[in-house]
C-alpha cells in the first residue's frame, strides 16, 4: 500500500507502460473488493485501486463528502501518480464517481466500465434509499448490513458462503459511524448530477448489472447506457448487487474483452 498527500489509500499493480485501469469501490466497502477483479487484468494493465475518502485505510473526508469531492479525490491521485488517462471502472457509488469524473475531466478518461450503479430512482426507491441513510445515522453501519447482504447475494450463496458473508460485513462495520452516513448520503442524493450530463460523455462505455440487482437493476443499467452514445449493456443473470465477488468471471469476462477491444483501437 502507497499513500497519496491528501491520506488516499492506493496500489498500483501490473505492467509499467500499459494502458491504466481506475477501480472505484462501492459504499462501505475498500479497494480489496477488487481482489477477485485485478488478477483477470493486470497481466496486461496496470491497475490503479484505492480507498474513497473514509473507506479503508484512506483519511477522512476533507469536507463534506460529495461526487464532486470524490471526483477532485481521483483527479488528485491521478496526479500524484503521474498518469494522464484512465479507464475507470466503478462498481456502485464507483460508477456515479466515475461518470462525474468523466464530466469533470473527460481529458482523463479513455472509457468507462459502470458496474452495479444506480439511475434516477422512483419515489418508492428513493424513499427507502434515505431510510437507510437515516438509519445509519442513528445507528452506525450495523443498522443497515444485514439487509445489505441480503441485496448483494443471492440467498443460496450467502447460506454457502459464510466465509464471504464475514468478510463484507466486516468491511461494511469497520466504518466510521460518525463518516459512513454522510457518505450514504451522496450514494442516496448525488444522482441527478450525473443523469443526462450537458455535454454529455462521449467516451466508449460498457454498464453491467445483475437481472436480480434490485436497487440498481436492469431498467437503470439501460437508462445509464442511453445517456452514454454507443455505451453497451450487459445484464447478468441470476445474480445481485456483488455478483464481481459472487461469480466474478461473469463479471470479468465482458469487462477484459470491453477493455481489450479498447486496447486494440489504440
């Protein structure tokens, strides 16, 4: 692990001199949820993970936390690490992270891969999404895992998996109570930023969900596409909100060929 100026938490693995690939993590979770993501793709690219802002071995929120603040956060690391461009790839708050990013600053992003991440809300969805941020206020990260775990994998693999089951609830709990729900927050609010962006991103992209990812399933993933021109759409079946950790060559699979073809056209 390196450490930025500003306390971000970072590795940066893989070949030098290839193309660099960005993972944002997701809410409550840290760069180690990507260990089962890097090894499909850092025998060809250097891979730049790291921990947002109050998530893992990062420092606290300068501020108060926002997609434009996460947005300065990646734009900061990308300097201290001396790279021009990336692709990014952003699994849940990531992906919101990452399209905000792509309007701040598109002469950094090659393209982008979307993975899990929410679209405008109905009033019902939105209301349950502030529920739980308000729960998390009150009562920490522990107020809102279990049903968490619930959203994130599919009912036989959590029966099966319990090893796993520790291991995300355990990221989840680690949060500062004080931090996690402001956090919450933006993951809740920040949408309308990045919903039909003006200019709109113009970069190649490719958005994957789950068929059974409730919160942030199908109908999104395609309303996420339809504001990115020629972005495609993958959905995946039988599996929920972390299906890169549940089934992760189905995951990998699009995400290495979308970045080879990338590669290629370079």
């Amino acid at each position: 692990m390196a450490q930025a100026p500003d306390g971000t938490a970072f590795e940066l693995t893989g070949p030098v001199d290839t193309p660099v690939i960005v993972l944002i993590h997701g809410l409550g979770l840290n760069r180690a949820c990507w260990q089962w993501t890097i090894p499909a793709l850092q025998d060809r690219y250097r891979v730049l993970s790291y921990d947002l802002y109050g998530h893992g071995d990062s420092a606290i929120p300068p501020e108060t936390p926002s997609l434009l603040l996460f947005s300065k956060q990646l734009n900061g690391l990308l300097d201290h690490c001396g790279i021009a461009s990336v692709t990014i790839a952003g699994f849940s708050l990531g992906g919101m992270i990452a399209r905000r990013f792509a309007q701040d600053r598109p002469d950094r992003v090659s393209a982008l891969v979307i993975l899990h991440s929410p679209h405008k809300r109905n009033e019902t969805a939105q209301a349950a999404i502030r529920k739980r941020v308000e729960q998390a206020r009150h009562d920490g990260p522990q107020a809102t895992v279990e049903a968490a775990l619930d959203r994130w994998f599919t009912a036989d693999f959590r029966v099966s998996n319990a090893q796993m089951m520790d291991l995300v609830r355990g990221w989840v709990m680690a949060n500062d109570k004080a931090v996690y729900h402001t956090i919450y927050r933006v993951l809740a609010d920040g949408i309308d930023e990045i919903v039909a962006p003006d200019p709109p991103i113009s970069c190649p992209a490719l958005v994957i969900t789950g068929d059974e990812d409730f919160g942030n399933g199908p109908e999104m993933t395609h309303a996420i596409a339809a504001d990115i021109e020629g972005a495609e759409a993958i959905v995946l079946s039988g599996l929920r909100h972390m299906a890169l950790a549940e089934d992760p060559a189905a995951v990998n699979g699009p995400l290495r060929a979308f970045l080879d073809r990338q590669d290629i056209a370079r």
